[in-house]
C-alpha cells in the first residue's frame, strides 16, 4: 500500500464517521416520560386497566343481589273476530280494548349466602384486578429501561469504537512513517488499515445498535417521532440502597404475590358460594296492578279502574338436578387447590427471582470494578508498546494485540453497567415500586 493511499484513508475516515451517525432528529426523552408514555399506551396496560374497569362493574353488580327488583309493565290488547256459542259463531262480546298498568317487586330472603360469597368472591377478583395493572406497570416499565438502557450502552459502545478508530489511526499513521523510512514493512501497513477498518465497523455497529434501540423505544412510548435517551453522562453504575431483608419482605408484598393471594381468596369464596344450591331459598313477591276501562281511540286506558294487589312467598329447595350442584361443586374445590398451590409457587418464585437479580447486580458491580481496573491496566500496556514499536523494539502485532485487550476491556465495562441497571429494573418489577 503507498503512503498517499494510507493518507487518503486517514483524511476520509472522520468524514465517514460522520456520515454514519444515526438521525440527529430523534426526540431526546427522559426515563420517567418514557416509562409513563408507554404505561399510559401498552395494550398490556390498558387492558388491565379495562380488567379493573370490569371488576368494579362486577363488585357493583353482586352487592345490588342484596336489593330487590323492580319492574314495571304497561300493555294493550285488542280482541276482537267471532267465538262459537252453542255451536254457533257470534262475534265476540266485550270491550275491544282491555290494558294493564303492573308494578312487581322479588326480594330474596334467603339463599344460604350464595349472594354474599358472591360478592366476596367478586371484591377479591376485583383486589387480584388491582395487582395485576400494578404487575403490567412494572412489567412494562422493565421492558422501557432494558431499551433505554440498551441506547445507552450502544452509545457508550460508539465511543469507545471512536476511541478504538483515533488509536487506530494513529497506528497507521507510525506504520506509514517507518514504513516510508523503511523501516517496517508494507506488511504492518496492512495490519494498521484492517484496524482502521475494523473500528469503523465497531463504530457502525454500535450507531445500529442505537437506530435499533431508538425504533423499539418508539413503539413502545407509541410516539409519531422517532425518540432516544436524553443524552447524559452514563458512567455512574446503578446501586440498591435497600438492604436484603427489606427487599426480602418487599417482593413477598409484591404485585405478583398479591395477585395470587388474591386469586385464592376469590376461589375460596366461591368455593364456599357452590355449597349454597344444598340449602333452601326463600323470596318474597309483591304487585299492584290496574286495568283501566277500554277506550275505543286507544288512549291508553280510561275511565274506573280495576285493582289486584299480591303479596306471596315462596320456599324452594332442589332435590336433585342432575348431578349440577355436585359438578360446580368439585369444579370449585379444584380451583381453589389450584389457586392455592398457585399462591405458594408465586411466593417461593418471587423469593428466588428476587436472589436471581440480586446476584446479577452484584456481580455486575463486581465486573464494574474489575473492568475499570482492567482498562488502566490495558491503557498502560498499550501505551508502553506504542513506545517500544515507536523505538523498533516491538512489533505492530504486539501493539494491535494490546489494543484488542484494551477494547475487550471497554466492551465489557460497557456489558457490565447494562446488566447492573437492567438488573436493578428487574428487583424493582418484583417489587412493584421504583428503589432509591
């Protein structure tokens, strides 16, 4: 490769940098905005929120079973044509047109609970109705940091490809100084542009990831615009200052848990409504009614009117249906074993995801220490090789394996502090509450 070709291809790679950076015209948003957008918009989210919605009506409707009903009716009939008298056909005899004003009331007296397990069963599907927004809240609140984190650290990564590509450069530029003394062969030349172009590739890999990242945070926040994290310092390593056994009763307080404490308590409550068909019922009915005289021009009803009140009770008691009640019956009691193994399965989940993201944390903060540590040492390296390949005492592999040591480096502090932060995210979905 001549010199003039290796000084082309430094005068052209800023230029190509910038002309692969992402769309400068994505909206910068904060965290908190970009977890209540799309809060407000996931249809995960809102479809609990319609579950909640559905609950209250419920709750509503089995507290009004305690009420009595009420109906009201208002009819005409007209009769008319011929009947048979004595084997003759004379036409009919009577007003043509008779009507009814009727007002009915059934009130339930005694049903042997049935109403009042009912309700309870329907307050706790409306309490499990409650966790459960709270659990998609959190859930997708997850899925926002993890692509919000994600950006991050794609940009963090496009900055460490920069300082990959300046390092690269200036290993091209000593190789073609020694290599137009003749000193170094065309060889380390071709090293040095493959470093060139390999931190070019870093550097477009990391700008996808960030249009990658930037598109799903779109989608999620359902924003008409492209959006992107707010540009901010991304160095500070994310921390839980709330100590194990607090987080410890914190995640068996969880949404999730209450869901299922919830879930059983309805099962419970309905289990005991399907004992209820085994006893008897009792109601009471009462009505008025009138039936005013017939008018020939249908004015609904005129003239003196004819009354009829009612008042009745009724007992009623099932013997045998079929082997129904029997059938709801073990239905109910299955539900409820399956909701409480359910309950306790949660619990013990909850209690092992929560040691899970604890320990992700911890051993990011650990690799975040190392890796900081590992960088000073691999930029040190590398710059006592630059000397001594600068002097002729070491060779251009020398001085590129270094550099690949001090980018894995990067890389990986860079892996580190997503998983710190995703980890953190994820206590705080158990939980269902954000951690200082």
């Amino acid at each position: 490769m001549r010199s003039e070709h290796l000084g082309l291809l430094l005068l052209l790679a800023p230029a190509w940098v910038a002309a692969q950076r992402v769309d400068p015209a994505a909206r910068p948003i904060a965290l908190a905005e970009a977890v209540q957008l799309a809060q407000q918009h996931s249809p995960t989210t809102v479809q609990a929120r319609n579950a909640l919605r559905t609950g209250e009506t419920a709750v509503r409707q089995n507290l009004s079973q305690f009420l009595p009903t009420l109906n009201l009716s208002y009819s005409g009939n007209q009769a008319g044509g011929t009947q048979f008298v004595q084997g003759t056909p004379v036409p009919v005899s009577g007003l043509p047109w008779t009507y009814s004003r009727t007002i009915n009331s059934t009130l339930s007296l005694f049903d042997g609970g049935q109403r009042w397990y009912n309700y309870k069963a329907a307050e706790a599907a409306l309490d499990a109705s409650v966790s459960s927004e709270l659990t998609q809240r959190y859930a997708v609140a997850l899925t926002v940091k993890q692509q919000y984190y994600a950006i991050l650290a794609a940009r963090e990564s496009e900055s460490a490809a920069l300082a990959q590509l300046e390092q690269a450069q200036q290993n091209l530029r000593v190789a073609a100084a020694k290599m137009a003394a003749g000193v170094a062969t065309r060889a380390d030349s071709l090293q040095a542009a493959v470093g060139v172009g390999n931190a070019k590739l870093a550097i477009l890999n990391a700008q996808n990831l960030v249009a990658n990242a930037n598109a799903v945070l779109t989608r999620l926040v359902a924003s008409p615009v492209t959006v992107t994290a707010v540009e901010a310092d991304t160095s500070a390593a994310a921390q839980i200052s709330v100590d194990d056994d607090a987080l410890g009763r914190l995640v068996l307080d969880g949404p999730a848990v209450r869901q299922s404490a919830a879930a059983l308590t309805a099962a419970k409550a309905t289990h005991k409504a399907q004992t209820t068909p085994y006893l008897p019922t009792i109601a009471a009915n009462a009505s008025y009614g009138q039936n005013p005289k017939g008018s020939q021009t249908f004015n609904f009803g005129s003239g003196p009117s004819s009354l009829s009140t009612r008042l009745g009770f009724s007992l009623n008691y099932t013997i045998f249906n079929n082997y129904t009640r029997e059938q709801q019956l073990v239905t109910a009691r299955v539900n409820e074993d399956n909701a409480d193994a359910q309950y306790r399965d949660q619990k013990l989940f909850a209690q092992q995801s929560l040691t899970t993201q604890l320990n992700n944390f911890r051993t990011a903060a650990q690799k975040i220490e190392l890796q900081l540590l590992t960088i000073q040492q691999a930029g040190e390296a590398l710059r006592v090789v630059q000397q001594r390949y600068s002097l002729g005492t070491a060779a251009l592999l020398e001085v590129l394996t270094a550099q690949t040591a001090l980018d894995v480096a990067r890389a990986a502090l860079i892996q580190a502090r997503l998983d710190a932060r995703i980890a953190k995210a994820g206590v705080e979905a158990l939980v269902g509450r954000d951690l200082p």
